[in-house]
C-alpha cells in the first residue's frame, strides 16, 4: 500500500544520498542516469533492482524442497511490478548467485543481457566481500589467498551451496589471487586454555575485506577453508560499482541502472598484472599457484 511505497521511497533517498557522499563512486542521480542512457540506447528500458539478501534463504525461484525463496518474497513484496498497471511484472533476472548462508548484495535486473556483463569473468567486475573468520591467520596465508590457491572442491554440493549434501570428490579447482586485507581481529570468548601457568585465547575471529573478479561456487569459503580458516559470516557489500551501502537485511530498492561500459569498478585486480604476466612467460617458466589444500 502507500505505507509501503513511502518507506520504498525513504530507503531510495537514503541509498541515493549515501552514494553521493561515499567518495569512491560518482553521485547516483536520475540526471546522470538519462545521460547515459542516450548514450548506450541499448539500455532506454534497463531497469535494476538492488537487494539486501539474508542468511537462510536461496536466490532461486523455485526450490523442490520448499527452503525460504529470496526471489519469491521480494515479488510478493512488489519488486519487479510494471510501472503499467495493465502489463505482466517484470521477469526478474539474478546477476549471478550467493550460496545459502551467504548475506549481503544481490542484484536483478529484468534485462538479461545486461545481467550477464556484469557476470561474465572476462569482464573482471570486482565483488568485495567481508568474511569473519575463526582460526590462525598468518602473513603465509594472507600471501597464499593474494597468489592464488588451489583447493579441493565437493562437486555433491549443488548450486546454492547447500553444505549438508556434500561429499569429498578429490576433486581440485584453481583460484586466482584475490585482494584482502584485515580489518579487525578480535578474540573469541570463553575458548581458553591453561599453558605454563597461563591462559592464552586458542582462537581469534578475524573481519577480512576481499575484492575478487570470479564468480566460482562457494570460492572464498573454499578458499578459506584451504587455508584452515573457518568462514563464520560471509557478506557481499558491493559488485562493480553497485553498492549494498544503507540497505537493511531483506530489503530492496530500484536505482538507476548503470551503464557497464562506464564502471570503474572493474578490471585486473593487481596493477600491471598483464604486462608482468606476458614478460614472465618470455623469460622465465610460469609460476604455479600455491597449493593450500585442508593446511591447519
């Protein structure tokens, strides 16, 4: 009802406000918006639609399990109505997934060929993450998560990533390296233990903020999970230059779309990271990726 457009309505201008005031993104306004959308005709009738998804639930539509459908409550809640009382809504498009307990930035947009830009790998979009962590995290590991990792992979988990069907296949995958950095650390409570005399804390939670340009399955938990990290949360707060920003936990609001080919958000994570590679293979055997496989 109207209750529900004027919060919609809130939470639009307060995302929009956010992004004119956060620096690292040009202001999100429906002038520059038209603007762009002059210049890429392809996207006249693009329309986007940024969600906060909560932990629990699945991205899909339709699940034979009957599990919490993110994708059916937002439709039931409206997302994706036709600004024409008289057309069908919207058929809403995922830009890729987030597994089952992953939170945080999903979009959809009713235009699938704009959705799968920003998914394709060899466009490079960058998804920044922040995982809390439980386990020892050491300046090797920082360095292996940053070369790339290889790691073991459980092909029985299916796509949303539900944990409870999988089973070892000894099966390996290939990460690239990926951008992380700590943001806090903090000891866990009440995991104490007595050595000479005194207790030390046995296990740290650890905020890691993470920038990759993949979209593999279930990738940084596997990649932690190599490295005998436990991922404990896992959020996803932005995709090439959308961002989750003030957006509470359920909720999502249409913005602009963006046109790709203008976001900065995007390309090789590590500067000089083509040129550096070519020369490599010119003077010298290529280098392979750490392999980090169940190391405590």
């Amino acid at each position: 009802g109207k209750l529900v457009q004027g919060v919609d309505k809130t939470l639009k201008s307060m995302y929009l406000e956010q992004q004119k005031n956060g620096g690292d993104l040009t202001t999100l306004n429906e002038t520059s918006n038209e603007q762009k959308k002059k210049k890429n005709p392809s996207m006249q009738n693009t329309r986007v639609w940024l969600a906060n998804k909560m932990k629990g639930e699945l991205v899909t539509e339709h699940d034979p399990d009957g599990r919490p459908s993110m994708l059916q409550r937002l439709i039931r809640g409206g997302v994706g109505e036709s600004k024409s009382k008289h057309k069908a809504p919207i058929h809403l498009k995922p830009v890729g997934r987030l597994d089952m307990m992953t939170e945080g930035l999903m979009i959809f947009t009713n235009d699938g060929q704009y959705a799968r830009d920003l998914e394709l790998p060899k466009n490079f979009l960058w998804r920044t993450y922040r995982v809390r962590v439980h386990g020892r995290l050491t300046p090797m590991k920082m360095r292996a998560m940053r070369v790339g990792v290889t790691a073991r992979i459980d092909d029985n988990i299916n796509v949303e990533g539900d944990a409870s069907v999988a089973s070892p296949t000894g099966k390996m995958m290939k990460y690239k390296g990926i951008k992380v950095s700590i943001e806090r650390k903090t000891p866990q409570s009440g995991r104490r233990q007595r050595r000479n005399g005194t207790e030390e804390v046995r296990g740290t939670n650890t905020w890691l903020r993470i920038t990759c340009t993949e979209g593999k399955n279930r990738q940084l938990r596997r990649i932690l999970g190599a490295l005998g990290l436990d991922v404990t949360r896992l959020i996803r707060i932005s995709y090439g230059d959308y961002d989750l920003n003030t957006i509470p936990p359920g909720k999502a609001i249409e913005v602009p779309a963006r046109d790709f080919a203008s976001m900065k958000k995007k390309g090789q994570l590590f500067s000089g990271d083509s040129k550096s590679k070519k020369k490599e293979k010119a003077t010298e055997e290529p280098r392979s990726t750490v392999e980090w496989v169940n190391y405590a």
